[in-house]
C-alpha cells in the first residue's frame, strides 16, 4: 500500500520548484549602507550605469512637467508610501529623507520643515497618485528619465528589504544585514546589526508589541542552488535591536514546517535552534527551554503552540510533532500516540533524508479544557481524521 515513490519524488521536486519562484525576491544588493539620520538626500551612488525599468502605468507631460506613478516608482527606489489620515497627507519615507505630499498643491514638505518645489501639483487620476519628477531627484537625489510609455530610466538599484507594522518603518540592508527603523514621516535611524550572511532570497515581516516594541521576522533561502533556509526574530525596543534569535534549516524541504507562534501572555516566542526562549517586550528572558536536552533530538526546531501547561514543538529533520509539560519538562512524541501501528510503521520506514518525506502530518487544531484537538490526513488512503489527546491534571 505504500505509495509509488518516483511518483512522489517528481510531485516533490515540482512543488519545491514552484516553492522557490514564489520565494524570489529579485533587488540586487548595493555597496553602501545609510546614515542614522541626515537632512539633505545624497545624490544617487547605488548603480554606476542606469537601470531601465517599466511601471505599471505611463508616465505623461502636463504644463510642462512629466509627470509618474508615485506607488509604482517608489518601490524601486527603497521609499515607503502611507497615508496620515491626522494630517491629511501622503507620507514618502526613504532612509535619508522623509516628505509629506497633498493633492493639488506643488510642493513637498520635509521632516525637518523644509519646503521642495516640484514645479507642478501632486495629481489623483483613476486611483492612482502621480507627482513630478522633481520629487525623486530634488528630495531623494535620484533623476529619473523617461523613455516614453510605462518604460524609465534611474541611476539606483534596490539594496534593502522593507516592511512596516502600523506606522514603524523597517528596512533591511541585504548586504550588510542592516537594520533601519523609524516612523512614517521622519528619517529613519540605526537599529541594529542582524546576525545574517548570504541574504539572497529574503522576505521579512514585522508586528507591533506595545507603544515601544516590535518583532521583525526575516525569512532567507541561500545557497547553490538554494538548499538552506535560515529564520531570525528580533526583538526592537525603543528603536534598538535588543534580542535575536536564528534557525538553520538545512535542507529544502519546509513542506508542512510553520511560523513559529508569536507570543503568549505577553512574552515574545524566539526559538534560537534547539533554545526556545519566552522574552519580555523590554528584553528580559522570562522562560528558558534547551529542546535537545528535553526531547532527546539535537534538531532544530520550531514552536507550533505556547500554552500555560504545554508547549507544542517540531523537529525539522524528522518532521514530528511534540508535546513538553512546562511543569515536569517530560516530552512526548505525539505520533505515537495517536497513529495506528500501521501508519507509524509507514512513516518509520520511509527516510527522512527524501526530499518528499511527509512528517508525521499532525496539525494542532486547538484544545478544550484539557482535550487537544489534532487534524491529520492518513498517508496511504488520504483520509482526514480528527485525534483527540487528553491531558490528565498532571501530565505524565
């Protein structure tokens, strides 16, 4: 009954393919990393020749001034757009400036309170923004040329990674694994140094704690051709990065491996390898698991559910799901528990080393009172089936 295994190794390989083009994030990365802060914007220096680029929308001349979509420019330029409902105004945020714009009205206003004249009116047409050219080569010292239609021409290449959580701003150095933050509107500063090497095909992700504290996640497929997968959380407070955690995966297959869980009861998740940590927003450690030690398995490992008597791990070579009592520290591999003698036999038999090797397939689906829920789809008939695990007064 087992299944025909070429059949599964293709549909792998296919699926992993597709995985990788998903993952691409195409931005060269540049030479120079930015100051903490600075009040004129330095002229273009991120690529000796000028890239030829084409936008969503074509760029037209009005009274004289050409005019470009701001939102489609904008994000070859490494700048952040987003509203300020408060003032009514369009904030553009790069890492040496930071303007404000209005529809209707010719200029740009500064963080620092200065005035750029743009030579003509921000303009809303069909949705979308267009402003002059002026706006990229007087505040952020990059020219633009237009080479007609959707078709343009800027002397810069993308460096950085970007994100946001409400109005905190983030940008990654794919170089130097720099981090900048800062709020919507006003120059970015400093935040910190991630320990990272060889970004290539990198995303990142940000949340907000509290008033003064933010988790970043960075996600990075590295390699030739592209077998390690590595996750950082970092903890920022204040504008500092105070804590961060990494994860190696080495191997391609992240095929039923999910997020880490973010937090609980206020304390942020940061599993480090095979160190799980619960942190406090202000950097102190509240709770420390060494999941080698508990488990028995030197892996790594990511965190699936944080609960005040439980926690919820899985081992990436392996793929299977555990159970740890906070209280006791015993450990239970869950699949033994809940699978019939044959399905474990299967799962046992196949090698972990294959790149479709499936994990124990068990999903936790929630608990009440002291029953956790489990969905599972069996590997030979490919029936889902819902498992209950009951969780005695003291476990274990």
């Amino acid at each position: 009954m087992i299944r025909n295994r070429v059949f599964r190794m293709t549909s792998a390989l296919a699926a992993v393919s597709s995985l990788v083009l998903l993952l691409y994030v195409p931005a060269p990365a540049g030479a120079a990393s930015a100051p903490s802060s600075a009040s004129n914007a330095p002229a273009a220096q991120s690529a000796a020749i000028a890239n030829e680029i084409t936008l969503e929308h074509s760029g037209f001349r009005e009274n004289g001034t050409l005019y470009i979509s701001l939102r489609d420019l904008s994000s070859y330029l490494d700048l952040q757009l987003l509203w300020n409902p408060d003032k009514e105004s369009l904030e553009v945020t790069g890492l040496y400036q930071a303007v404000s714009l209005k529809s209707g009205q010719a200029e740009a206003y500064t963080a620092s309170g200065g005035v750029i004249t743009l030579g003509g009116e921000t303009l809303v047409r069909g949705g979308v923004t267009y402003v002059s050219d002026k706006l990229f080569s007087k505040a952020f010292g990059i020219p633009v040329s237009w080479r007609g239609g959707s078709t343009f021409s800027i002397p810069y290449a993308s460096r950085y990674v970007l994100t946001r959580a409400d109005r905190q701003l983030f940008w990654l150095n794919r170089e130097y694994a720099v981090l900048y933050s800062g709020r919507s509107g006003m120059v970015p500063r400093y935040a910190g140094a991630v320990q990272a090497h060889d970004l290539d095909w990198v995303s990142m992700s940000a949340r907000r704690i509290n008033d003064g504290s933010y988790a970043v996640d960075i996600h990075n497929v590295s390699g030739e051709p592209h077998l390690s997968n590595t996750r950082w959380r970092l903890l920022i407070t204040e504008g500092s990065v105070i804590r961060q955690a990494v994860t190696h995966y080495w191997n391609p297959r992240m095929y039923g491996l999910k997020e880490d869980v973010f937090a609980f009861q206020g304390n942020l998740v940061m599993m480090g390898g095979t160190t799980l940590r619960l942190v406090n927003p202000d950097g102190h450690i509240y709770k420390t698991y060494n999941l080698a030690d508990i488990t028995g398995i030197d892996d790594a490992y990511a965190v699936e559910a944080v609960d005040t008597d439980f926690l919820l791990v899985r081992t990436f070579q392996k793929g299977t799901l555990i159970l740890i009592d906070r209280r006791t520290g015993h450990s239970v591999t869950l699949y033994r528990e809940l699978l019939s003698a044959e399905d474990q036999a299967w799962l046992e038999a196949y090698p972990d080393t294959e790149i479709d090797y499936p994990g124990d397939g068990l999903s936790y689906a929630g608990r009440e009172g002291d029953a956790l829920s489990f969905e599972w789809t069996s590997f030979v008939k490919e029936q889902k089936v819902h498992f209950t695990y009951n969780l005695p007064p003291f476990i274990f």
